[in-house]
C-alpha cells in the first residue's frame, strides 16, 4: 500500500510507519460489499458522501479518554485513518465524492490519491479560524466542470422570506446564526456522455445538474438552524438554476425524520413545526467550559425523548384549554413529592408553559440529572397513559403564544431520499447509538436509482467497541449509490 507523508503528523520511527501502512486493512464485511456492489452496465452515476472524521476530534485528549478510549493511539493518527479511508473510498470506484470533516492537508493527500484515479476537486473551509471544511471530488473524464461556489450559511440566510421577522422575534437570532461558521459546496458539472442529448429550454442543458455536499449545524438544540441553512442552500440555487437536477447529500446532523430533512422530501416546512419550538431551546442552555460542553453534548435530548415530551404536551394540553398553554399549577401537583434536585425544580418555576418553555424544562433538567427527567417524564406518562413505545407517534402540537422565531419556507426541486433511515451511518463512543444522520437526495425527474450499497450490520461496527476503530477510520460509515438518466 502507498504511503504519503502528511504535514503534520506524529514523528514516527520507519519501522511504525511500515507497521501503520501494512495494518490500514478494510473490513472484511466492507471489501465483501465492495464485491458486491459493483457499477452496473449502462454507464451510471456513482455518487459517495463521507464524513471522514476530523483529525483533531479523533486524536484530541478529550476524544481519546472520553469517545474513545477503546481505540488504540495507533488507529487514532491521521496518517492512519487517511490511508485507510483513502482506501475505501477508491475502492468503491465512485464518480462524484463529497467528504465532509476534511482538514487542509488530508485535501491535499486525496488531492494526489484521488488524483491518480482521474479526479479533481476543491476544498471549502468553515467561516473560522481552524482549517477544517468540505470536499467535493468528480471523474474529470465523465464530467465536465462548469462552476463551483461555496456558500456562506453563516450570512446568506438573509435573503430568505421572513429573514427579519425570525430577528425580531429573537434579536440574538442573526448573531446565532453568524457563530454557526458553516458553508456549504455547490458544483455545475456537466455529463460528457450526454453531448449527442438534445434539450430545449425551459429545459437546462442536456448533461447539466447541481451537486451539494452539506455539512450542518451540529448543535442537537439548534434543529431550526439546520432547517434555515437547507433552505439558505435550495433558494441560492433556485435562484440561478430552477429548472436544473439537484443532487444534495453529506451530514445533516440530523435523522430522516428531523424538519431539515422533511423539509427536501416535502417541499416545504411550516411555522407549527415542533423544531421551531424545540430550536429556542438554543443559546439558553450553556456551559461553563469547554469540558462541561463535551459533556452536555452526550446528556441532549435525543429523538426518543424528544418525541415523548412532544407526546405528553400535546395529551397534557388536551386535557386542559387545548390552546397550547399548560397552567403551573396542574403540572406541580403531578410531580409534587418527587424527590428532585433544586435545580431542577427551578426547572419548572413558571405561571404558565407554552411547548417551548416546557421543552426548555426538560432539555434543561436532562443535561443536569438525566435521573430526574426519567422520573419527572415516566411520573407524567403514568398519569396520562402514554408510554415510551409511543415514540412513533407525531402529535400536533398547539405553538401556542410563546415569541420564538419561526416561519413557513418552501422550495420547488422534486428530489427522492437514497436512503429512508435504514442505514446505519453513525455509531460513534462508548455506549454507541445507532444513528442515520448522513442522507442522499436525488432528482427523481432526471434520474433513476439503480443501486446503493448494501448496510453494514451493527454486529460488525460493535466488533470493536464502536467506530472508529482499526477497520474503519471514522465515527460514520459512507454512503454509496448508482444513477442513470431517465430523460
């Protein structure tokens, strides 16, 4: 196998760089579905999105004895990990890649790598001082580039409908979208293999289609940040390329049935969206430091709870008015002589609860004592009935009369997820939940899906603990899939 000195890693003795390079092996399980999956005939599209890990969340101090203290320091080093995620990707001979959590000088080497395979591509970093971004990769014998932009979510947002209604109800709002630092990628490419296709407007021109590789807010409170930058992206490109095929994937931070993505699917996404609510949970809740934050960010709600607080306001609130204002007095007498810390009990030191101050009530007690949630939350499912397996159940929850910045957005492309939740593309820590929160949306009027890789099983990702590990280098696994024409 190549190795290519990257600038700058660990110094290393000859003999652990020949050790390092002869042990970066794929899995068996994944080199199995790389047999498998091979393209089919009729020259399809192969697309991959990747979150490779960053270097400095996987080598950190703070990584390696919280996140991963399973993993030998060997397999953490990104001279590692990028031979072996270079290796993967080759493997499954894409034609088009986008590479999300990507530093300066991992571009560079799958600059060479990649370019050895008849590829190019570009970097975008972040709006921020650390080196860190986004790539994007395609077959420069299959397409032709026309233009790459890069997008700054970070103030291009202004330009959406209702962008100074969402300030006024929060005049904080624009300074929380600023500290976001993410942009997004965007490539013109044109099909080489489409010259002979006649096309007449307001058809685009015959090969033409857009290319996204998104990469989100990661906050778990900030769920409205991330449905605002998709719809920051769909409109930018709206407004130049209506009538072109969009191809939009990477990291959504977010699972298939978050706002962001229901948003892609639905066309359009509503004020009473319960994320608008939970998003003003956002810049109230803080840390004192950088370790605390580390922390909180595993003790947030996660989709189960967050369905069941939404399950409990919505019975509890029909139990009363139904305007989507519940009275203090009704929920103390519940959790009354329940042996709660002050703090939380401060949690609930309000005359009335619209469903954002009851969601800021629980996200707030569960970050300090996840022992009180699970009591004050299982005390209030016994009264009303309701139960954890209710957690598939969406209510219609009232917004009631709380100020919070929300709005009603809608977008024109006709694009069909790849994949519906079923694949497992993070599995990161000591205690690993299964997670889809990498997503892949194609132009179901110009293209046809022809085939995507096959998951891989979660027995094989907890062979090891979790990921990373020493088959696979990054805490998400990729996804894989094939298009052709239809028109």
């Amino acid at each position: 196998m190549e190795y290519l000195q990257l600038d700058p890693i660990p110094t290393l003795v000859v003999n652990d760089i020949a050790t390092v390079v002869s042990e970066a092996q794929m899995h068996p399980a994944l080199s199995k579905n790389q047999l498998i999956f091979k393209k089919s005939e009729g020259a399809p599209i192969r697309l991959l999105s990747y979150n490779i890990l960053l270097d400095a969340f996987c080598d950190s101090h703070w990584a390696l004895n919280h996140l991963y203290p399973y993993l030998n320091t060997r397999y953490s080093r990104i001279d590692y990990r990028s031979q072996l995620a270079a290796t993967e990707i080759i493997g499954w001979n894409p034609d088009m890649i986008c590479l999300q959590e990507v530093s300066e000088h991992v571009h560079q080497y799958l600059m060479h790598r990649l370019g050895m395979e008849g590829m190019d591509g570009f970097y975008a970093n972040k709006i921020s001082e650390q080196p860190f971004g986004s790539s994007i990769f395609w077959n420069t014998n299959r397409f032709e580039l026309k233009r790459k932009w890069i997008l700054d979510l970070t103030k291009e947002w202004y330009d959406l409908p209702n962008a100074d209604a969402l300030c006024k109800a929060d005049p904080t709002f624009a300074k929380k979208m600023e500290q976001t630092t993410t942009t997004s990628q965007v490539v013109l490419l044109c099909d080489r293999t489409r010259n002979q296709v006649q096309s007449k407007p307001p058809n685009p021109p015959a090969g033409e289609f857009i290319l996204v590789n998104i990469h989100l807010f990661s906050n778990p409170h900030a769920p409205h940040i991330r449905i605002l930058q998709v719809a920051t992206i769909l409109q930018k490109i709206e407004q130049q390329y209506p009538k072109h095929p969009v191809f939009i994937t990477g990291d959504f931070n977010a699972d298939d049935h978050s706002g962001c993505t229901e948003y892609i699917r639905s066309f359009v996404v509503r004020e009473d969206n319960y994320e608008w609510a939970e998003g003003s949970v956002f810049g109230d809740i803080r840390s004192e430091s950088q370790e605390e934050r580390e922390g909180n960010w595993h003790k947030v709600m996660l989709r189960e709870h967050e369905i069941r607080v939404r399950n409990m306001f919505s019975l509890m609130d029909s139990k009363e008015t139904g305007t989507g204002l519940l009275e203090l007095s009704n929920i103390q007498s519940l959790i009354s002589g329940l042996n709660l810390s002050p703090f939380s009990q401060k949690c609930w030191d309000r005359n009335h609860f619209c469903y954002a101050q009851f969601y800021q009530a629980f996200a707030s007690m569960r970050l300090h004592s996840t022992e009180d949630f699970d009591l004050v939350i299982k005390t209030l499912e016994t009264k009303f009935g309701s139960t954890p397996e209710d957690v598939e159940r969406t209510p219609k929850v009232h917004i009631g009369c709380c100020d919070y910045p929300r709005t009603t957005l809608k977008h024109s492309f006709n694009v069909s997820p790849v994949y519906k939740g079923e694949q497992i593309t993070y599995f990161a820590g000591l205690n690993p939940k299964p997670e889809s929160l990498d997503h892949m949306f194609y132009p179901v009027d110009y293209f046809q899906l022809s085939g995507k890789s096959p998951a891989i099983p979660e027995e094989v990702l907890k062979e090891n603990t979790a990921l990373p590990s020493i088959y696979f280098p990054s805490d998400h696994t990729a996804l894989i899939a094939d298009f052709t024409w239809k028109i």
